[in-house]
C-alpha cells in the first residue's frame, strides 16, 4: 500500500492509500472532475506524491440564461 498525495499548483487536493500508483499521462477522476497526471514523484518507501491538471470548466453564456428568467406579463 502507498500513501498517494494528490497536489494541483502545490495544494493537496487528495490523499488515498493505494495498491497502484498512477503513471504519468493517466486520466483520472478526482472528486467528480476529470485529471491528467504529471509528475509521479516518489519521496520515501510508501509516499509518492502526484502533480495533476484538473480540466477547465467551460461556464455557459450567462446572458442567454438570464433572458429566460424574464417574468411574463
């Protein structure tokens, strides 16, 4: 078992126990949000610390939603 360390810009985003660790170029999901892996950084026997990149959220044309919030008279 290895204490995985989840950082994105030097914050930890998760920290897991795993059986696996996770190789550089891997898709995966993080608290519902899609990564992609890094830097594999091994630091002691157990530790390995993973730099990630989690996907841009793209946010809907807001004014368009507002036009639809209009009230009917």
């Amino acid at each position: 078992m290895f204490a995985v360390h989840f950082h994105e810009n030097n914050t930890i985003v998760l920290t897991q126990a795993l059986r696996t660790i996770p190789a550089v170029d891997e898709d995966l999901k993080i608290k519902g949000r899609k990564c992609k892996v890094l830097d594999v950084t091994y630091n002691d026997n157990n530790h390995v610390h993973v730099q990630v990149e989690f996907e841009k959220i793209v946010e809907k044309n807001k004014a368009a939603l507002e036009l639809g919030k209009k009230k009917k008279r």
